[in-house]
C-alpha cells in the first residue's frame, strides 16, 4: 500500500509553504549607439510580430501528472491532558518530523488544557471533554496524562464539591479518574495513559506517586482490552529514580533536561521521552494490527529498488 506524504497537526497553527520562485530576468542594458546601427524599422516590427505571435501561440501541453492515491493517514493520536501531555506531544511531534515516511501515516491531535486537571470540573470537566474528542477527531490511540494540579477541593460534573483533605477526597478523585478512562475507551480507541514523572517538590512528589499508583488501580479496573497504565519516563532505567535538572541526552552530553520549575521538560529533555514513549505507541497499533512503520518499510524498499536498478545499470555499461 502506497502511503503519501499528508501531515497534520490538530489544534496547531499549520506553518506556511512556500514555493520556488522563478528566477527573475535580467533587463539587458541599451545599445548607446540606438537604432541606427544597422536595425531598421521593418526588422524591428517584424521583430515584434514575433514576440506577438509567440505569446498568442499556446504552449504545448505539460504531460499529465501521473494519478496518484489519496493520503492514506494509518492512526490519529489524541494527546489530552493537562500541561505534561503538552510535553509528549512535542516529543512525538518531533520523532514523527524527523522521519518522512512517519509524516504519510500519522495525524497528531494536541488536546492539552494547561492548568486542568481531574478535581476542578467546574472549568474543565475532563470525563466530559475526553467522550467529545473522541467523538470529533475519532481518534485510534489516546495518550494521556494528567494530575499535575490536583491539590485541591474537587468538584465534579455535578457541582458537586469535596474538600482537599476530606476523609472522602481520594475516593472521589478514583471516582474522576474512573469517568475519565470509561469516556476515553467509550470511542473505541486505544489508551495509553501515562504516569506522571518525579518533579523536585518532594511534597508534590509524594502526592504524584500516590496518583500513580490510582492510575494503575484504575486501568485495571476498567478493564478495556487496549487500555495500558504506562510508567513514566525515569532518569534512572532501575533503582530509586530522583530528580535531576541536568542529564545526559541522546548524544550522552550533560545538559538541562527540565524546566525551571521542577515539573515540565526541556526541548532536550522531550527528545528523552520521545525515544522512551514512541515505542510504545508503536506497539499499541501492533496490537491493532495497523503498523504505524508501513510507509518507513515501504520507503526502504523503494529505496532498495532503485539502488539496485542503479547498480545494475551501471554494469551494462561497457
């Protein structure tokens, strides 16, 4: 199957295309002796019908571009969440840029609402939000996060309010992270939701894992066969992992790899969840029997084709 070249960003401002521009002609300069040297007025009129005659004459028909297939777009990702999920979509963003062959068959939506989250429904009721994206982009796999601003009294699509601290409070967050996930699997998509990653407040730390742990409490409770809690991104590939700001990147050099706010991700640091988190989706569309690398290994074997046609050309030569 032949994959062409149609990539979109939803929710993304799409930058402008720009095509060659012909080169422009250069005005010769004028014989400073006129017209007397030898031109006469006929030859120049006869000149001038010409040019005339020319621009009139229709030119010869440019041969007709061969068909070519529709696009054919394999998966739609949705990246919803709050701020972190901003972060995995600028990774993968990235990953799927650096490849041609990935830009035929992958649409990116970006669905983050920065500073939501799953207590304050009262701005973002995200159990509400997730059934409409999955209704409007119709998306194959779902990536989510989600939690960053959860310290807080909840209220819930009801109005319903719970106060942080309450005896009641994580009950009620399970009960938000359960609509949650049952309004994503409602579309039918894949899930992959993500942890969220160490940060430098150890207090914030603490509450982070603790949600983790209800995340993955919660993807198996829902049970949806293509649902996976995926464990975030670790500096530390075992033991006790610890914030760092700087780490080595893709190339081994030490450099800043998360904001100054000790939450979010660098460009670097993206680059780092990009290699961990592509796979990942890669799999997940495995497990759909749509491989996301079709058009890469289409690509290769083009490629392959024609440096053997070269090759073989070339041994013809005498």
């Amino acid at each position: 199957m032949r994959f062409h070249v149609n990539y979109r960003i939803v929710n993304h401002d799409a930058g402008s295309a720009s095509g060659a521009v012909p080169p422009t002609r250069q005005r010769r300069g004028r014989n400073s002796w006129g017209e007397s040297l030898g031109v006469s007025r006929r030859a120049s009129l006869a000149a001038l019908t010409c040019v005339i005659a020319a621009a009139v004459v229709p030119a010869a028909a440019a041969p007709a571009p061969k068909d070519k297939l529709p696009a054919k777009i394999v998966g739609r990702i949705a990246f919803a969440g709050d701020s972190i999920v901003d972060n995995y979509w600028e990774a993968i963003a990235r990953v799927i840029d650096a490849r041609p062959c990935l830009k035929s068959s992958i649409e990116l939506g970006r669905f983050a609402h920065n500073g939501t989250g799953l207590s304050r429904g009262d701005k973002l009721y995200w159990p509400r939000e997730v059934r409409r994206i999955g209704e409007t982009f119709k998306p194959d796999l779902f990536v989510l996060s989600i939690g960053l601003n959860d310290q807080q009294f909840i209220v819930d699509g009801n109005g319903q309010r719970t106060a942080w601290g309450a005896p009641n409070w994580i009950d009620k967050y399970r009960e938000q992270i359960l609509a949650f996930l049952t309004g994503a699997a409602a579309s039918k998509a894949a899930v992959l939701l993500v942890g969220l990653p160490i940060v430098r407040d150890a207090k914030e730390n603490a509450d982070l894992q603790q949600k983790n742990k209800m995340f993955a409490e919660a993807v198996a409770a829902v049970g949806a066969p293509r649902m996976q809690y995926v464990e975030p991104w670790r500096l530390k590939p075992s033991g006790p992992d610890a914030f760092a700001s700087y780490g080595p990147d893709r190339r081994g050099r030490t450099v800043q790899i998360r904001t100054s706010d000790g939450q979010h991700f660098t460009v670097a640091g993206e680059d780092l969840i990009g290699a961990y988190l592509y796979p990942k989706i890669v799999t997940a569309f495995e497990q759909m029997e749509r491989p996301l690398e079709a058009a890469c290994a289409e690509a290769d074997h083009r490629a392959d084709y024609v440096d053997t046609g070269a090759i073989a050309e070339k041994k013809k030569e005498p």
